[in-house]
C-alpha cells in the first residue's frame, strides 16, 4: 500500500499548507495580491512577517513599508545606519513576492506584482574555510552567478556589495554592478541595492531608473534608539 500511502500524505500536506496560509492570511490582517501582465512590483504597507510577529511579542510595532516598481525606477539604492532596517525592508518584498507566486495573500495592504522569474538575493557575510574561500570570494562568486542569469523579470536583492575588501576597490564594484544592471539591455533588472558607500550618490545622476531612498531613526537623549522612519 505504499502508493496509496504516499498519495494520501502528498494530499495532506497540501491540505495542511493551504489552511495555514488561509489561517495566517486572516489572522494577520493580509491581502490578496493582484499578479499583473505589466511590468512593475507596487506594495503599499508592506511588513515583514516574521519580524512583525516577534515585534508583536514584545508589545512593539512594525513599521510598514512601501515600495514601486516600473520601466523607469528600476532600482533603488538605499542607505542608512546599521541595525536601521535596511536588509528587513529588502527581505520583506522578497517574501511578498515570493508569498504571492506561490499563491498565499501577503503581508500589506495592497500589492501588485508583474512578472517575476526569479528572486536572487546577495545578502550576509560569511566565508568557506573548508573550500579556501575567503568572504569576499564567496561574495564575488555569488554575485557573478547572479549577474550571469538575471533577465529584465527578475528581482535582486544585493546587501552591502563590495564590504568584503578595501574601501577604494568596494565602491568600485558596487558601481559597476550597479551600473552593469541598468544599463545592459537583456539584464534591467528590479533591483535593491543597499549600502553605505555615499560615494556612489554622485554617480547615479547618470542613471535615470535609480531612485535613492534612507532609512533614518530617531534617539532619544542618552543615545538608545526609539524609533525607526522608512
């Protein structure tokens, strides 16, 4: 009876996946999403759905965020302090778009999402010891993989680029990245770029569909941080 026996659990696991996606849809106050023909990502009070639960833990709130997506604002470089949110905005409309390809509503009050092949992300740091490679070669590599099979449907998501080596040769190549993503005809890809190189503000005048956007946060007076503006 193993067939039937294996059927039967294929079934109740798509069961048991459906009812948490509805249950988590309804508790958490999501939203369907509207899958567009057009190109473009819109997402309005977005919210990442696992900070948001462990911010809620502690009697704290998310504080949502938007984002927009089209032929002419294909990329957003964004910047701000450590520990500001920066990779938490990024992740979060990875997963909106991630969520709603896969058929769940999302965590927003409104999305609509175009076309998207592929979610490739460049996030963290870490090295292969056991493979000789340092982070920076682990972080050249993956972000080489990713710039070979990107097209214009794709969504990118590159933390920090270039932080793995000295300051001169980093900005050197998060603006030619940057600069490789807008400009090449097959690779116009939506991209989020985060980092702390503001050298690189001086060059993105040349780039039509380059926005700049900042996080910014708020301290009270002995230092501690209270509040995060996006």
């Amino acid at each position: 009876h193993v067939p039937s026996v294996q059927r039967m659990a294929a079934a109740l696991a798509q069961t048991d996946v459906l009812c948490t996606l509805a249950e988590r849809a309804h508790s958490l106050n999501w939203c369907r999403p509207t899958l567009s023909s057009e190109p473009g990502i819109t997402v309005r009070g977005g919210r990442h759905p696992v900070v948001e639960q462990q911010l809620a833990k502690r009697a704290e709130s998310f504080t949502a965020n938007d984002v927009e997506f089209s032929n002419s604002r294909r990329m957003l470089m964004i910047t701000g302090p450590n520990m500001g949110g920066k990779s938490t905005y990024m992740r979060q409309i990875a997963l909106i778009v991630l969520l709603a390809y896969a058929g769940s509503y999302v965590p927003a009050q409104s999305a609509v999402i175009g076309p998207i092949d592929r979610i490739f992300t460049r996030i963290g740091a870490a090295d292969d010891l056991a493979s000789g490679r340092s982070t920076f070669m682990v972080e050249m590599n993956e972000t080489a993989s990713i710039l070979h099979n990107i097209s214009d449907r794709s969504l990118i998501l590159l933390d920090e680029i270039g932080r793995g080596t000295s300051t001169y040769d980093g900005i050197s190549i998060a603006w030619a990245i940057a600069e490789y993503i807008h400009d090449h005809p097959s690779a116009r890809a939506k991209t989020l770029f985060a980092t702390h190189y503001h050298e690189l503000y001086e060059k993105i005048d040349k780039m039509e569909s380059v926005e700049v956007k900042h996080i910014s946060c708020i301290c009270n007076d002995s230092g501690e941080l209270i509040y995060y503006r996006k």
